[in-house]
C-alpha cells in the first residue's frame, strides 16, 4: 500500500465512519450539527481524494478499492442512524434501496473484475448524479430539522427518493452491462 496524500484522505474517511455513528446517536443537543460537520467532511475528502489521486498522478490499485468502500460505508452508517432515530417506512425504504444497490453492485463490481471485465460496469453519469443527491439528501436528513421555515427535512426525504430512483435505474444499467458480458464470455470458446 502506497500512503500518499488521496490514500490518507480516504483512510480519514473510514476513521469518521464509527465516529460518525456514535455521534449522531448521542442523545446531545448538538449531535445533528456534528453529525453534519463530519459527513460534509466525508462528502469533501470524497471528491478531493479522487481529484487529487488524478492531479498528482497519484492513483493506485489500494486507493481504486478502497475509495468506493469507504463511500458506501459511510452512507450506509448514515442511513442506518438515520432510520433508528427516525423509524419510518417512509425513510427506510429509500435506505433499504440505496443499501441494497450499494451491496449488489459491488459484488456485481468484483466479479466482472474476476473475468477482466470490470471496465464495463464503471461508474457512468447517473451514478454520478445519484452520489450528489444521496449526499445532499443525507446531509439535509442529518440537520434534523428545518431551518427559518424551509421545509428541510421534507426536501432531504423527496431527494433521498430521487437517489433511490436513480440507484434503481444506474443498477439496471449495470446489470444490462454485465448481461452482455457475461453472453459474452459464455459465448467464447
């Protein structure tokens, strides 16, 4: 494992995961704003490690891994914590979909690596759109309440629905994806 600056960014993020689970199910009146501060935090080492890593020509096979597991991670802690603390249908749902999706399509992920296939179910533009309403919805969700009468946590749960949606459409697209391939690979003597 190479430690360079993208690594270390991603390493921090995976340090704020039980930190971020902890703090949000404190009962402390300021659990929410910190619980905000520290997967903002995530949401920005996030881009920046990946921006970084192709800045300073610092890519590598660990960060490639890692990266995406310490995202999945972190959103799902969030949406657990969140539906503890809020049990309803209306918001596990959304999370369910999420967490499921983020479990299948890495597994999806890896095997097509295994048959040297990976290229095929990168990570596209909607995958891309999906992320920043998931992480906008979440931060919102986390504030926990609304703020000078903007309804924030009824735009946080339409949004976490947005990114449901498109993480059941960006997960057909995979499996389209990898439908061929495999026809591919079964087909090949």
């Amino acid at each position: 494992m190479q430690l360079n600056t993208p690594n270390i960014l991603t390493l921090l993020r995976i340090v704020m995961i039980p930190v971020l689970g902890l703090v949000f199910l404190l009962p402390a009146p300021w659990m929410n704003v910190f619980a905000v501060v520290i997967f903002a935090l995530a949401a920005v080492t996030d881009w920046l490690d990946g921006y970084l890593a192709r800045k300073l020509g610092q890519t590598s096979a660990f960060g490639a891994f890692l990266d995406p597991v310490a995202d999945k991670l972190i959103v799902a802690v969030a949406l657990v914590a969140l539906v503890t603390i809020h049990a309803s249908p209306w918001l596990a749902v959304p999370a369910a979909i999420i967490i499921g999706r983020e479990i299948a399509v890495s597994a999806l992920r890896e095997w097509m690596a295994e048959i040297g296939r990976r290229a095929s179910v990168k990570v596209n533009v909607i995958g891309k759109i999906k992320t920043v309403a998931q992480m906008v919805a979440i931060l919102v969700l986390l504030a926990g309440h609304d703020i000078a009468g903007i309804p924030l946590q009824t735009i946080g749960l339409w949004l976490l629905y947005v990114a449901a949606a498109l993480t059941l459409y960006s997960m057909i697209v995979y499996l389209i994806a990898a439908w061929r391939e495999m026809q591919h690979v079964d087909s090949t003597p």
